[in-house]
C-alpha cells in the first residue's frame, strides 16, 4: 500500500522538475525552508494543508490539480498492489533448501527417500 506523504512528493517533485525550477527557487517563493521543502518532496514529511498551498502557489498549480495527480497515483498503485498480491498468490511457493546442503532434493523428497529406504 502506497503512503500518501510519499506519493505528495513524488508529485510535487514532478511538477517542479516539468517546470525546471530549483528547490532553492520554490521554496524562496512558498517562503518554506529549502530543507523542509526537500523533506516533502523525498516523503519524509507529511505537509500541512496550508504549506501545500503555499507549495502549489508557488508552482502556479491548483491544490485540487495536485490532488487530482496524487488520487491517479495511488489508484495505480493500488491496483497493482492487488494486482501483484493475486500473482504471488496463484504462483507455487519456492522449493525450501534443505539444511546443511546446497543443491540437495527437497525436505519432501528427502522424507520420501528415508521412508523408502527404511522401508526396503
């Protein structure tokens, strides 16, 4: 399940580098320290309603717009999350290595073999 910090981010990021401005420049514009700023972008920091308003003013970009971006992210992400879960599901589970040998016949195989030699 994706976090929703990171995915602000990565869309925040996303805008600014399509409009190939700095760090330095948006956040002297959303007057919020660089290093906050930074934070937000790598997911680190969850921002406030009204420090992504300031964000998105300084983007000249609608806070609905970024939430529009974020919400098609997610759902992405989600759907391959299930998507991948219902994969790994219907795969058959890798053979275990038995211990003390490499490259050895399987746990199963190996208590097949005992029986069957016990047994003769």
């Amino acid at each position: 399940m994706p976090v929703l910090r990171q995915v602000v981010g990565d869309t925040l990021r996303g805008v600014r580098m399509r409009q190939r401005r700095t760090l330095r420049e948006v956040s002297a514009e959303a007057r919020v320290s660089l290093g906050y700023l930074s934070e937000v972008e790598r997911g680190q920091k969850e921002p406030s309603s009204e420090l992504l308003a300031a964000i998105c003013g300084a983007l000249d970009v609608e806070l609905s717009e970024l939430f529009a971006e974020v919400s098609q992210t997610l759902r992405r992400e989600e759907k391959l999350a299930l998507v991948t879960s219902r994969v790994s599901v219907m795969q058959p589970a890798p053979a275990r290595a038995v211990p003390g040998g490499a490259g050895g016949p399987s746990g199963a195989t190996a208590a097949v073999r005992a029986l069957h030699t016990s047994a003769a």
